[in-house]
C-alpha cells in the first residue's frame, strides 16, 4: 500500500513538473513575442512566428526533462534531501535541458529558436519548478508537524553512531521519521538508551515487527556484529520493509555507491565522479570540441607547425610519454618549443628550476627558442593536445598530465591527481601557472577539481582559460 502510494505521488509531481514547463515555455513565449517588443522596442523589434510553430517542441521537452528529473531521483522519496540539494538538482536539469534543446535547435537549423526566448524559458522554468519543490517541501513539513505524513522506523544497535543516527533525525522534525525505539544486538541491554526505549534484542525483532507499525529498520551496527543480523535483513525484506545500514568507516573520504553486477550487490567506494549521465556529456564535449577544434583551427596549426620548422632545426611536434588514467602511458604531442637535445641538456638547467616538488618549471629556461617563448606565453604550443583529446587519452578539462619520472615519486596521497583523464587545461592554467612554485598546491588544486567536479565546473574552467591564456597569464 505504501508503495502504491509512493507511485501515485511520484505520478502527481511528474504530472505538476509537466505542466509547469509547459507553461513557462507558453508564458515565455508570450513575453518573447508580445510584451518585449513594446516594452524593449530597441532591443526585441519584432514578433516571434505562432505558438503553433513552437508547440511542436513541447514533444521533445518532455521526455528530455523527464528523463534528466528521473537521473536526479526527483520522484523518489525527498525527505533526507536538503533545499539547497533540490535546488542544485533542478539547476542541473534546466541547464541541460536547455543545452539539449539549443543543440538540437543548431542540428535541425530551427531558426525560429532564438536564444532571448530560450534564455526566458529558462528562467521561468528554474522558477517555477523551484517554487513547485519549495510548496511541496512546505506543505509537507506542516502536515509532518501535526502528526500526518511520517514514517515509523526502528534503530538496531546501541552504540555511539545508533545514539548519532537518533539524534540527527529528532533534530529534523520535518523530515517526517519516528523513532520507535531501539533493538539490541543482544540480550544484555538497559531498558533505554539515548532518551529512547529499547524494545527487545535481536531476537524479538520478529515479534517486534509484527506487533508495531514499522515502516523502516536502520542497522546501525558494526561490521562483525551485521553479519549476524543477515536474517534480520532478509526478514524486513520478506515483509516488505524498506531497511537501511549505516556503515562507517570513520578515515575514508570516498563517495559509497550501491552497484549491481548481475543481481550482486557492490559497495562502490570512489573518491572520482561516477554519475554516468554527466560523464557522458563530458566525454560528447570532448569529442564535439576537439573535433570542431581541429577544423576550425587547421589553418593556426599550419602556421605554426610551418614557422617552427622555418626557425628551428629539428621536428614541428615535441612527443613525449605521459601518464593519464591510472597510470596509463601515453604519448603527449606539443609544438616543438626547445632546441632538438633539450632532454639531454636537462641537467644543466636543474637549477634554474622554479618548483619546489617533482615537476620542473623555469621562466628564464636558455633551452626555449625564441618562437617557443612566443607559443608558450599563450599557450599555443598545447594546441596538438587536441589530437590527444579526440584520441580520449585526455579530456579538456582535467588534471596536469605529469610525467612518468614524476609518477614514480609520487607521495600515496598524490597518486589520486591520475584518477581522472588528464586536461588539456584545469584549475591549474586558471590559476596562474606562473605563480604555482609550490608542487604540492599543484596537486591540491587537481585533487580540488576532482573531487568538486560536475559539467558547471568544466564550463566555468574552460570560460576562465580565454581570458588566462590571451593575456599570457596561463603561460607555463
């Protein structure tokens, strides 16, 4: 029944989320085709085509937003999950449905999608679905408040973090949870703990679940101790209770998933992003991008590759070995910004070297050519990466791709900075390269990315490097 109900609930709220972006893209319309031109005649001087011509989109709209709401679980229960949660999950789906729907508009050559109405769409859209989820969220606190809409649940375990578990959801009245009481791993256990009855031992959890309206068991107990509660477990899912186990692990920084390999359950342990849908859109923008790059720029690289040779002895591309995901090794293409034995003259350059860590860095390198110090200070020399980049050994945001001398003097904790595909630009180049002498705040800032990252930040990084490298101030 309380399935049911979940469905039916989950069903209004995609239905109301319909409607809403329905209406915000009517309403956007509207304002786009008949209030702007005369309230901004300089700035929108005619009309847009019919609402007919538009209605069409609407088709495409509500798959896509209802696909991007499922991939944010905006239809399960949302009593654990903050406003400002809710908020960055509406963000992500607007921004990208709107994306989604400018790039097919660009495909398909819809002329009459211009981007003042997207952008009005957007807007009311991010709005109206907000003000939809903060109702909902509203009027669900006042009715918890009174008694109605809550869950009863059962804590298993007498300990330090079961004592944290209870305390956390008493703090949150408006979540809607009502702690029954405790159950005790065994026999030997006072008759409250934490302020709350303890209803019997493990044992009795049978009696216990028949005898009281329980809709959730939390198993908050340690690892030795949850083996013995295996039956526990299989009994609330016999009986159709949704049941949770805390695990902690009280040093580890990962992200925890739940996974399936064929009906086995995994617990994922991951300290890099692992959401499929936005890696994906990572790795299209990659490909999208390079590619694009590549064409669009033939002509810049041409002259380049033809002035390096005409200046300088000695090949166009400087390719050396690199390390990427995890370690793999692969072969990094530059232009050629040195002399030919630049390598081999390492040695008697050491000391001019500006970081104090494993990398080498020098301003005032005797090595560089006079051109080579033209393409590094806007980063021209970086631009063959792009072949890279559409290889897939690197992506266009990411970490700084070290070398493998570098790797094998890595600190444990540094090895995390390989645990996403290397960049052709990050938090690094906009940054400052030129003022990073200290290595260890290079890998800080790398393992800051990864563990920040989402498609905004890619965004935000790869906005930040135009700016950075026109002015010289990405130089290496």
């Amino acid at each position: 029944m309380l399935k049911e109900r979940a469905r039916t609930v989950a069903y209004w709220i995609w239905t109301a989320d319909v409607l809403l972006t329905a209406a915000a893209f009517v309403l956007a319309w509207y304002f786009r085709s008949h209030l702007a031109p005369k309230l901004f005649p300089g700035l929108f001087p005619t009309e847009l085509y019919p609402l007919s011509r538009y209605l069409g989109l609407l088709a495409l709209i509500v798959p896509i937003w209802t696909v991007l709401l499922l991939t944010r679980e905006a239809y399960t229960s949302r009593r654990l999950v903050s406003m400002a949660a809710e908020t960055w999950h509406v963000l992500q789906v607007v921004g990208l449905g709107i994306l989604t729907l400018a790039a097919t508009g660009w495909l398909l050559r819809l002329d009459f999608l211009s981007r003042p109405f997207l952008a009005l769409f957007a807007g009311l859209n991010l709005a109206f679905l907000l003000a939809e989820k903060l109702a909902l969220r509203l009027m669900a606190r006042h009715f918890r408040r009174r008694g109605f809409n809550f869950r009863t649940l059962l804590i298993v375990g007498l300990n330090v973090r079961s004592a944290e578990v209870a305390s956390i959801i008493e703090k949150h009245p408006h979540w809607g949870l009502k702690i029954l009481g405790f159950v005790a791993p065994n026999r030997d256990a006072p008759l409250e703990f934490s302020g709350l009855p303890v209803l019997g031992a493990g044992e009795d959890l049978p009696r216990i679940l028949q005898d009281e309206v329980v809709d959730e068991v939390f198993f908050v107990l340690s690892r030795r101790q949850l083996d013995e509660f295996e039956d526990a477990i299989l009994l609330c899912s016999e009986l159709g209770i949704r049941s949770r186990v805390a695990l902690f692990f009280p040093h580890l920084k990962a992200r925890v998933l739940l996974e399936e390999l064929e009906g086995i359950p995994l617990l994922t342990f991951t300290t890099v992003p692992a959401s499929p849908f936005p890696l994906f859109l990572k790795h299209l923008g990659d490909l999208v991008i390079s590619f694009a790059g590549l064409v669009i720029l033939s002509p810049l690289l041409a002259l380049i590759a033809l002035v390096v040779k005409l200046t300088s002895r000695g090949p166009v591309l400087f390719v050396q070995e690199r390390c990427g995901l995890n370690g793999r090794r692969f072969r990094l293409h530059k232009f050629r910004t040195m002399v030919p034995d630049a390598e081999a003259r390492r040695a008697e350059v050491e000391h001019l070297n500006q970081v104090n860590g494993h990398a080498f860095k020098a301003s005032d390198d005797p090595r560089i050519t006079g051109i080579g110090r033209l393409l590094r200070r806007f980063s021209l020399d970086e631009l063959p990466q792009l072949f890279n980049i559409l290889k897939g050994d690197m992506s266009l945001v990411g970490p700084r791709p070290p070398i493998p001398d570098e790797v094998s003097q890595y600190q444990r904790w540094q090895r995390r900075r390989l645990s996403m595909k290397p960049g052709l630009t990050g938090l690094w180049q906009v940054s400052g390269r030129a003022d990073l002498e200290d290595f260890d705040r290079w890998i800080r800032l790398d393992l800051s990315y990864i563990d920040q990252w989402s498609p905004w930040l890619d965004l935000k990084i790869l906005l930040k490097t135009i700016p950075a490298v026109l002015s010289g101030r990405g130089a290496a």
